[in-house]
C-alpha cells in the first residue's frame, strides 16, 4: 500500500528582520533574503520626508528596513515579477506602512511612465551579482532571476539608479567584491564622492561584498572605506555587525 503524501509545505514564510521590528513574507523555496538588503538599507543617508527608490525591491525586504529606520521617509520599490510585486505590496500592508511604502512592476530597461528621472534624493540596488553564462541557473524558480543577470547587466543597473536619482543625491549597491572594477567603470564620469565600504566575513578573510555609494553630479575623489567586519574568531556577530542587523542602526560610511 502505498503511503499518504505528506502535506505540502508552505508557499511561504514569515520571518523577522531588524531584531523583529520588520515582518518579511517571502517564498519558502528560491530566492531567500540574507543579510544584503539589510545593510543595503543601512548604508542609505536618508532623511526623514526624503524618497528613496529601491530597484529590484523582491519581496521587499530592504526597502521596509530603511522605512523602519527613517522615520516619515517615503520608499518607492520597483520589481519585475509579478508574484513578488504582490508579495512586496502585502509586505508593507503586514507592517502597517503602506502609506509610506509602495511598490510597482516595471523593468528597469522599460521603467513605467510614472517613473521621473531625477526626482528621488536616494536610489538604492541589489543587482544580480552573477554574469550571465559564468555560472550555473538555479533550479528553484525566482533564483535564477535574482541571483544571474538578465537581459539588464550591471552597467544597465548602475546607469538606470543614476538616471532616477536627482543632482547630488546619492545612489548606493551592494555587490560581489571581485565585480568592483565593473561598477566603478559605470560610475566614472557620472557621480563622484565615491565610498567603497567592504564587508568582511572575519578577519584576515577577504571581502566578498562591497557597499558602493555615489553622488550624482558631485567631483569629489573616491574614497576607500575601512569597512566592517561581520563575525568574531567564535563566529559570533560583531557588535557593530549586530547592531546593524538586529537593532536596526545605520552605517557610516
């Protein structure tokens, strides 16, 4: 006799981020948020009653944690698929921000009409840190989507965050260490004041991540970061590292 299916698990989970001040649905299985989009949104200088665009938003996860750490900011996401769109849309509802945060379909090759160029103080990214033919497609759907680029590589990410921001605002990604020259050569000649801010597994371990921040229309010298450290020799989180992922404070950069 053959045995009854187990029952299916969920299509998604609810989890927390910032120490639980941010509740995350987000799909059980493909792209699962990590620790990126959190210290994306920590290194954004924004304002209170600043806007900020978060391109690529997922289900939302970076653009609630600086909604959470700014008080009074407004966030506008922009997300390819659909499914994530509606998941990032519930997401703001579940954490009683929709007034503030929002969310809209588009492509950043084709953004919608109601996209200005030029009209937000901040633009953040998590672009898809893996070229295109250099690594193996995830079988998990959505991964893929997230995690290889598409038909947008990153120059057209870093050209299109730089065509929303407005003059002197500031656009700020966080991406593999090893592409830094890649994203730096799109930033040439179009923003200065440029600050590379890595994030070190350990110490005496390289990077493997880079915070990259510009300023449109600023010609200001770049700018090499000392960076932060994210575990201690005991795999325990830095304090600085904590402070950041479960008590929600932002990073000078």
């Amino acid at each position: 006799m053959s045995e009854t299916p187990a029952a299916s698990e969920p299509a998604f989970t609810e989890d927390r981020l910032l120490g639980g001040r941010v509740r995350l649905r987000q799909p059980t299985t493909g792209y699962r948020v990590a620790i990126d989009p959190v210290f994306l949104a920590a290194a954004v200088p924004a304002e209170p009653h600043e806007l900020v665009l978060d391109v690529g938003c997922g289900a939302g996860a970076a653009m609630l944690c600086l909604a959470a750490r700014v008080p009074h900011s407004r966030v506008v996401g922009l997300e390819m698929q659909r499914d994530l769109v509606r998941l990032a849309g519930d997401n703001t509802i579940l954490n009683a921000m929709e007034t503030r945060v929002s969310v809209m379909i588009g492509d950043l090759l084709h953004a919608p009409p109601r996209l200005s160029p030029g009209t937000f103080d901040h633009v953040m990214a998590n672009p898809p840190y893996n070229e295109r033919g250099r690594t193996i497609p995830a079988t998990a759907a959505g991964k893929s989507e997230a995690t290889i680029e598409g038909d947008a590589g990153l120059a057209a990410w870093v050209r299109f965050a730089l065509a929303m921001v407005r003059p002197k605002g500031t656009v700020t990604f966080i991406h593999r260490a090893d592409r830094i020259d890649a994203m730096l050569a799109e930033i040439a000649g179009r923003a200065g004041e440029v600050v590379v801010f890595p994030l070190w597994p350990g110490e005496d371990r390289p990077a493997i991540r880079i915070l990259v921040r510009a300023r449109k229309q600023i010609a200001a010298p770049a700018r090499l970061a000392r960076g932060l450290v994210l575990h201690r020799p005991d795999g325990r989180l830095s304090d600085l590292a904590d402070g950041v992922l479960r008590e929600g404070r932002g990073l000078d950069l």
